[in-house]
C-alpha cells in the first residue's frame, strides 16, 4: 500500500496529464502520459497510462521511480521505493 504523500502525487500527473518516465520494480521503463488511477481485477491499484493511443495499466506498488518529462511547476521526480 502506497503512503498519502505518493498517492497526492499521482493525483498531481493525472490532473495535469503529464507524460511520465515510469521505472519499475523489474527495472523496465514506460514512457507514456498518465491519465487515471483504476482497480485491476486483481484488486491492485493501478495508474492508467496512454501511449500512441494505447491504454497500459501499471500497478501503483510496482513503480520504483515516476519522473515527469516536460518543465512544470509542481513535480519532477518521485522515488516510491
């Protein structure tokens, strides 16, 4: 389960649709924009990502590090582990 502070983050780049740099638990990396937070039907809370009009959905407990890729005054990089 991920502290309030993090979840405050992630409520942060989907507002504002950012495009992100995802780096996993695996160490594989995602790029693409965040748009929502939604419950697999495993029950795990996930980010939901687009990408070249694609839907990815990323469960929040296995993201290592989020950056946001364009300037912006609120969030750069967020470290979850």
């Amino acid at each position: 389960m991920l502290k309030c502070d993090l979840h405050d983050y992630i409520e942060i780049v989907c507002l504002y649709r950012y495009p992100l740099c995802l780096t996993l638990a695996s160490g594989e990396q995602v790029y693409a924009t965040a748009l929502d937070t939604r419950y697999n039907s495993a029950r795990q809370e996930c980010l939901v990502l687009t990408h070249a009009g694609t839907e990815q959905w990323v469960v929040l407990e296995d993201i290592t590090l989020l950056e946001v890729t364009v300037p912006n005054p609120h969030v750069q990089q967020v470290r979850f582990k």
